[in-house]
C-alpha cells in the first residue's frame, strides 16, 4: 500500500507540473499572440465566455497572479476549459468529447496489440540470439526509424488511393451513416480504424522488440534458466514460466515510459489519415490559434499517458513479489 | 589514427554500419550546401517533373529542384539534431551527476523532477509551447527540444554516477583533500563517457524525429528548408495524389536512413559496453548447428544430421533442443 501511495504522490505531482506549467506558458511568451484571439472576435463572446478564455490565458488584467491561478484551477476541476475559438461557439468540452473515444480507442488497441506482438516476438529473438529472427533486427529497426507519418503516408497511398481495400481518409463514412450504436456505423469505423492501427502497430512493434530481445538476452544468461535446462525441463516450460516471466517486468515499466512517445507518434498519424481524434484536433487547433482548446488536448493526453502509467504500476505490484516485498519493509 | 583504427576494429558490425549510414549523410550535410544544382527557392515554370538529367530528383509544384533542398535540408536537419543532441546531453549530464553527487534532498528533487518530465507526453507540449512563439529560424525548436529532452538521460547518467561514486578511487581522492568539481571532472566522468555518448545519439535521434514531426505538421518555421518541411511543402501540396514521389520519398527517406544509423550506432555502443549482449552474437557454427557461448555443453546426443524443410528449420531454431537432438526414427 505504501509503494502505491508515493507512486499515487508522484503521479499527481507530474499532473500538477503539466498544470501549472499549462498555466504560465501563454503568460511567459512575450508579445501580443493572446491578446489576438480576442481582438478575432469583437464583441462576439459572451462575457461568460470571454471571462473563461481570460482565466485560461491570463489575458485580463483584473485580479493578481495568484488570483489567475486559483480561479484557472477551479475551472479545471469543474472542466471547464473555456470556449474553443476555431469553432466557436462550442465549449473546448464538447470538441474534445466528440474526438476523445477515436483516438482513445484506436491508439490503446493498436498500441496493446503492437506491445504483445514485439514482446512475444522479442522473446523468441532474445531466446535464440543470433537466429534468423534476431538477425532481421537491423531491417525492422529501419522500419522504427522511419517517421510515423511517412509511412502512413505510403501506406494510404498503396492500400487507400492505389488498391483501394480501405478508405483513405475519416474516422466514418459520414454520408451514409451517423455516430451511434448500430452495426453499419460500427463496421464503417472498424473499416476506417484498420489502416492507421496497421501503420501504428507496424511501427512501433521493432521499439518493443528490441528492448524484450536485450532483457530476455540478459535473464537467459542467469543460471536460474540454466538451472532450469539442465534439470531437463521443456523449452517452452523454460520460456514461458522462467525467463520471458522475469523479463517482462522490465518491460512493463518501459511501456510505462515510452507510452508518452507512442502516444505523441500516433496523433500526428492522425493527421495523415484525417482521423477525427485528438492529434488532428491539435494541430487544426494549432493552426486556427485556438489556444483553449490546444491547451485543454495537452492536458488531456497528459493525463491520459498518468492514468496508463499508475494501471501499470498497479500490474507490477501484482505481477512482482520484489515491489510487494520492498513494500511489506 | 592508430587508436582510432582500433576502435574500428572492436566495433561490431551494426554500429560499423551505422558510422558509415552517418557518415554519408555529414559528408552530405557538409559539401551539399556548397555544390546544389540550383537554389532552393528559386521558382521556375519546370513544375511537377520527375527526375531527369536536368533535375535529378525533379521538380516541386512550384518547379523548385527537389535535390536542392534535400541537400539544404539534410544539413539544417543535422544542424538541429547536433545543437539539441549538445545542450540537452549537456544539461542531463549536468543534473545527473549532481543528484549523484549530492544526495539527500538534491537527488530526490532533481530526481522527481527527471520522472516528471519523463512520464509527460513531449510532443503535445512541444507543440502547445512552439505554437506561442514567434516563428523565426530554427532556435525555437532547439531551444524547446533541449529544454524537454535531457530527463532520461540524467536519469541514466545518474544512477551510473551513483555507483562509481562509491567506489574505492573516489573514496581516495575525497580523503586526499580533493575538491568537489575536480573529483566530478576528473574522477567521476571520464568513467561514465560511453553512457555519455549514447545518451548524446538517442537525443540527437529524438531531436530528429520530433523535429521533422513538427515540421510535418507545421508549428516550425516552413520557410526554411529542413526535410521535416520538405515534407510539409509536398503534403499540402497533395503531391502524393498527383503521383509525386520523387517529392516525398526522398526526404522521408534520408530521415527512416539518418535513423537507422543512429540507431545501430547506439546498438553498437551497448553491445560494446555489455558483454552479455556481444557473446549472444558470437555463435559459432558447428557440424550445421548454432552455438551459443551460453549455451549448457551438450553433453547427450550428436549434431543434428537429418535434413529439415526450411519452415521446419526456422521453427525448430528457435528450441534449444535444437543443440541435443537425439537423431530420430528418420535416422
């Protein structure tokens, strides 16, 4: 309990870095780049609206630093993240509800599945080093090296414009179907979601592959493995419940920590495919100067990437006697 | 160039390979600029043509020659990732050596700060401080990629630090009187310069990588030539809808080569420091079958002698009873 106590402290110790620091980036930038977004609307905002972008950017005068500060963080816990500007009138809330559950879905599955193939595949790799497996390392490490988008560039290319299997663009087809619980709305965003969790999985599969590979290349060395090879058991019995077992828990906190760059390497996917989620939300919002909603995606994915990381600790505190026992002292 | 010469030779294949792969790309990055065909910006009626004697890689929609501005921007790309790659390794050796060094308080801050700034998404927050800046040359960029990717390098450089710090010779030169900084200068990292150089080529790698994605998407300045925005300009040009490749494959290209050259390097370098990881390459081939330093000796059995299908081979690589096959009832 202890153990997850200080992980809980420190995750919300990250949150409220990301917070704060959402809060003074816009108020440390010199020049006038604020003060435009409201100069784009004159007299259009209403004033609760205009009080809500104020507390959010910190464009009104009124109040001190730390007024700004406890009225910004009010607003946060209450989600009220002001009102988008690109597409005004709405409330930042509601654009990033609509664009939330794609990415949320697309990217958790895509990068679940790629982290169970590249430690499956890494397991095998680090089992026999040396083995054809392992020597295609180099080839899929080019294939990791190239950019994300690049290849999904190529990749709708052949299999959207070219062969034609999948739709190149979109998270749904919009004109024959609307948003909702039905089958041919779920078959058209299933058919839309292959290609980008294709090119997500394809990429990132060689990161999960490497580091398995050099942790199980490690633990085989142990001579609890050898123990295990020498009292006869089955290479699969010796596998699975000595080596892979120990090397995965590496591997798990890695997962942790590369998360934050998977997850950044899929949004801008996103834009190359014109998927409705967040990465394209973000930089449509970066272009059209919606500094709100900007700032409330960056928030959001933060959290996201905090929340995975604490389900993950929580893993290892089931998987790993080692964290139990550190925490039983 | 003796020592040099047998540096090279202890090197392993993957980070020989990567020294070359990077090597043509310097070489590009350093002569290109001087000897481009045309100027970059120059815009000419020649729009859209693929590569001819004229154009080697062709021409852009606005009959820009596509060669020329790889060749600037593979040297801008470079320019990038060296300057992020030297201020960030520089502050993450800074902050890990002295959380090693101070301990106490010093190391548990300095150390929440490092997993602080590991587990927060980098990219959206590059984008969100990149779109506030003015957008003017490169320094942005590098300024902001510094400033958010030295954490993981500290991180490492630190819990190295730790170690030696405790170790028999720094423990001597404390008792001779030593000062602090000479004992970090001169005790302490020339003891931990491979961890260094890695660290250096994962960050110039991260530089590189976020930095074209910025590019790609357009919260850097476009109106230079880098390869991130080569491909910005081909992408919203739609060149791959006109059948442009020799527009986007190109850059795309030199950035997937530039990485893969930073990425076996940086293998190469593990494999250098980490026996383990070199002896799991060093099989030897005996009477058709692999053999692993770490391998149990096999003591029951004789090489396989009975011939396998491919498939079969491949699959049966994999199980270390491969090394003690008993011959079969084939046999």
């Amino acid at each position: 309990m202890r153990y997850l106590l200080r992980r809980l402290a420190f995750y919300l110790v990250a949150a409220w870095v990301a917070v704060t620091a959402n809060f003074f980036i816009p108020r440390a930038v010199p020049g006038n780049a604020v003060q435009a977004i409201m100069s784009k609307f004159p007299g259009q905002l209403t004033p609760a609206a205009e009080q809500a972008i104020e507390a959010m950017l910190g464009v009104g005068k009124e109040g001190s630093l730390w007024h700004q500060y406890t009225t910004y963080l009010s607003n946060l816990v209450r989600f009220n993240f002001g009102v988008s500007v690109s597409q005004f009138p709405t409330p930042v809330s509601t654009v990033l509800g609509a664009a939330l559950p794609y990415t949320l879905t697309l990217v958790g599955v895509a990068t679940i599945i790629a982290f169970f193939l590249g430690t499956g595949l890494g397991v095998l790799a680090g089992w026999r080093a040396g083995g054809w497996l392992d020597r295609s390392l180099p080839s899929l490490m080019f294939v990791q090296a190239i950019p994300y988008f690049f290849l999904a560039l190529l990749v709708v290319e052949v299999f959207a414009v070219t062969l034609g299997w999948f739709p190149a663009a979109g998270g749904f087809d919009g004109q024959n179907y609307s948003p909702g619980w039905n089958g041919g709305f779920i078959s058209s965003v299933l058919d839309h979601a292959i290609l980008p969790a294709l090119t997500i999985v394809v990429t990132s599969v060689a990161g999960w592959m490497l580091q398995m590979r050099n942790v199980m290349v490690t633990t085989v060395g142990e001579d609890y493995v050898i123990a295990a090879q020498a009292k006869g058991l089955s290479d699969r019995r010796i596998i699975v419940t000595y080596a892979a077992r120990n090397a995965l828990l590496p591997q798990l906190q890695g997962f942790g920590l590369a998360l934050g760059f998977v997850v950044s390497g899929a949004l801008v996917m996103e834009i190359v495919f014109s998927y409705p989620g967040i990465g394209l939300l973000l930089v449509n919002a970066v272009q059209g100067t919606d500094y709100p909603l900007m700032q409330a995606i960056f928030l959001v994915i933060t959290f996201a990437v905090l929340i995975a990381n604490l389900i993950i600790d929580l893993i290892l505190v089931l998987f790993d006697p080692r964290v139990r026992a550190r925490e039983a002292n | 160039m003796k020592a040099l010469a047998s540096l090279w030779g202890r090197l392993p294949g993957t980070a020989r390979a990567g020294v070359v792969l990077l090597g043509l790309f310097v070489l590009a990055a350093i002569i290109g600029p001087q000897v481009i065909p045309y100027d970059p910006n120059a815009v000419t009626p020649l729009t859209l043509k693929p590569p001819s004697a004229a154009h080697l890689l062709g021409t852009t929609q606005t009959g820009q020659d596509v060669l020329s501005q790889l060749l600037v921007g593979i040297r801008l790309t470079l320019e990038l990732g060296l300057y992020v790659g030297v201020l960030a390794t520089a502050l993450s050796v800074l902050v890990g050596v002295t959380a090693a060094f101070l301990g106490g308080v010093w190391d548990d801050f300095l150390s929440l700060l490092c997993n602080v700034f590991l587990v927060i998404p980098a990219l959206p927050l590059l984008i969100v401080m990149l779109g506030y800046f003015p957008q003017k040359g490169q320094l942005p960029s590098i300024l902001v990629l510094s400033i958010l990717g030295w954490a993981w390098g500290a991180r490492v450089v630190r819990a190295q630090a730790l170690t030696i710090r405790n170790r028999d010779f720094v423990a001597a030169s404390r008792e001779t009187g030593e000062r602090g900084w000479r004992i970090i200068l001169f005790e302490i990292i020339p003891n931990i310069v491979s961890l260094i150089a890695a660290s250096f080529v994962n960050t110039v790698l991260y530089a590189i990588g976020a930095s074209v994605a910025l590019a790609f998407i357009g919260v850097a300045d476009v109106s230079s030539w880098s390869l991130g925005t080569i491909l910005y300009w081909s992408q919203s040009a739609n060149s791959l809808q006109l059948g442009a490749w020799w527009w986007f494959v190109p850059p795309g290209l030199a950035v997937a080569l530039i990485g893969t050259g930073l990425v076996l390097l940086n293998t190469g370098i593990d494999e250098l420091s980490n026996p383990r990881l070199r002896d799991a390459r060093s099989s030897t081939k005996i009477a058709g079958s692999r053999i692993w330093p770490t391998d149990p000796t096999p003591v029951l059995g004789m090489p396989k002698l009975t011939t396998r299908g491919r498939l079969a081979t491949l699959v049966h690589s994999f199980s270390r009873s491969s090394l003690l096959d008993a011959p079969g009832g084939e046999f």
